[in-house]
C-alpha cells in the first residue's frame, strides 16, 4: 500500500464497493457502460448528496461524511452489518499516531493454562493480523503442516501445501482475507498489518484479487473442512471469542460433530498430541506460546517446544519451512 492509499481507506472503500454493486435495479442514466458497477453520480443521487460531494469523498479530499449520509451510502451499495460498521468505522479514523491502539501479542499464563486442559478441543490464539499467538496440543497436531508462530494468511496464500490442506480453499482465502480487512478498518496502519498486505501482495495475486475487492469478514463461527497428512478427511466447526484482556486477540476453538467420522479423526489426532511433564511427573496436554513476530517481522522461539517432531511445524532458527497447513 503506497502512503496514499493508505489515507484514503474511506475512498477507496466506497470505490471498491460501488464498482461491485450491481445498478441493474437503480439504473438512473442511459447509454452504454464502460465500467462495471455504478457510476459516481447515480450513488451520489440516490444517496442525496452531490456528485462533487461524493467525488470528493471518494478521492480522499473529504474525510468527514455524516452519520446520515454514511447510512444512505451503505444502503445504496447494499452493504450487509458488518460492512457497514466497517464503513462507520473508517469515516472515525484518526491519523494522528498518538491515537493508536497497543496490541498485545503476549498470551496471558491464565489462558494458556485453561487451554492446555482441554484435550479433546483444538484451540488457538490469534492476533489482529491472524498470526498464531499460542496452541494447545490438539490445534498443533491438526496444524501440523504450518509453522508454529506464523500467520494463518501466510500459510494459505505463499505455501502450496495449504490447498491440499483445506478442502475448500478458495473459501477459507476469501474468509481470512475479509478478517484481515476488518482488522484494517481498525488500524489501517499497524506496521505488522502494512508488512504483511505488501509480502502477500508480491507474493499472490489470489491475495490481490481477494484484497482489492474489500470484501469485510469478520471472524464470528463457521464450518472448515480439513485434509490432514495423518488423520485424513474432517470437518470442523470453529467459534471465535475475543480476549478481553488483551484487545486484539482472539480465541478461535474448535469442535466435531459428536458421533461423526471426524469426531473419531480429532480423538486419532489427540493420541499423536504432543505431552509435556506436569510438576508432579504426570503427562499432561500443553498450550504453547507460538513463535509471534517481533516488529520488524522477524520470529521468535515458541515458550514451550513440541514434544513430537514428527507431527509438528516447528522450524529450528533460519531452518526450512515445515511443509503444509492453515
């Protein structure tokens, strides 16, 4: 993202959305189209506002809509609740870095603890910009293929495992990418966030096709489906929670349908988990701070290194990739 488009995250929103909106049930203006999606001055006047006024918000010269004109723009490009929230959201951006959020990537004990306990549920944390903060056992096992520490969109666009990883992996790509977008609407500037869109963005033009489109997905529940190495073919539901403790972190847990095949897979994957030593010598299930990003991009060691190097990602320091994952 060059400086620009950067401050026009509002702008270049409204230009992504109008482009995809179909006019066919709005159509105000006659003659043959050029472009796909609506033309300025016909969102401009079912909006109420003046072609300029709306041009001018669209290039970034106005920065500053109201909460009435914000709510007819969203209804006009049809925008779903999230989309719109993301809306409001980037009409309150500040600039001014003495206003930006701190966030944590450092997984409080408490929650690693409650974590480790829960042997038959794969759990991970994750940070704004979906890079895995801690596992416990059974969520190393089933991600097995990707690198311990690294982010979830790292994997599925710039390693080639991760299509054969995730049984619908153009699905799992549009979702990681629209929580991606929801996390700039929040920051648009966080370094790791910026680093992370240009590497994607040079490295996939799946990335660039999902990013442009501005598609806003924030992370609440669903279904996955997975292809693991060991284990075989399963199907898994996920719920998100949000830390809060630590703004921006999230609790992503998952779980199989009770009596199904792929409940029998995750029970295969937690007698392969993992097992470090309580303080009184019994094997008990582990939650592992994951190697995070420092700053400058660069990782750091896990706290808590896998007892199973055959079932684990983990890469020793400027060691090869682990092959796989999601």
């Amino acid at each position: 993202m060059t400086a620009n488009r950067k401050n026009n995250a509002l702008g270049d929103f409204l230009r992504a959305r109008r482009v995809t909106t179909d006019p066919q049930p709005v159509v105000m203006t006659g003659g043959r189209r050029r472009t796909p999606g609506m033309r300025r001055e016909e969102v401009a006047a079912l909006a109420g506002v003046s072609k300029d006024y709306y041009t001018r918000l669209e290039q970034g010269r106005e920065r500053h809509p109201s909460e009435q004109v914000l709510d007819a723009l969203a209804t006009v490009l049809g925008l779903d609740a999230e989309a719109r929230a993301h809306l409001q959201g980037l009409a309150r951006l500040r600039g001014d870095a003495r206003f930006r959020q701190e966030w944590s990537e450092e997984v409080s004990p408490h929650l690693l603890r409650l974590m480790s306990r829960w042997t038959e549920t794969p759990a991970m944390v994750l940070s704004r910009c979906l890079y895995v903060l801690a596992v416990n056992d059974l969520a190393r096992t089933l991600f097995s293929p990707m690198e311990p520490g690294d982010s979830l969109l790292r994997f599925v666009f710039l390693s080639p495992a991760s299509r054969g990883f995730y049984a619908e992996w153009e699905r799992v790509a549009r979702n990681g990418v629209g929580s991606l977008r929801a996390a700039a609407g929040v920051d648009p500037e966080d370094p790791r966030l910026v680093a992370l869109v240009a590497e994607l963005s040079a490295g996939s033009a799946d990335f660039r096709r999902l990013w442009h489109s501005h598609d806003v997905r924030a992370k609440t529940w669903s279904d996955k489906s997975f292809h693991h190495p060991v284990a075989g073919d399963l199907t898994l539901t996920y719920e998100t929670f949000t830390v809060n403790s630590a703004p921006g972190q999230q609790l992503l847990v998952y779980q199989a349908e009770p009596g199904s095949p792929s409940e029998h897979a995750l029970r295969l994957l937690g007698t392969l988990a993992g097992r470090t030593p309580s303080r009184d010598g019994a094997r008990t299930p582990s939650a592992d701070a994951a190697r995070t990003p420092s700053p400058d991009g660069a990782r750091t060691p896990s706290a808590t290194p896998s007892a199973d190097g055959a079932l684990t990602a983990a890469a020793p320091p400027g060691g090869g990739r682990a092959p796989g994952e999601g």
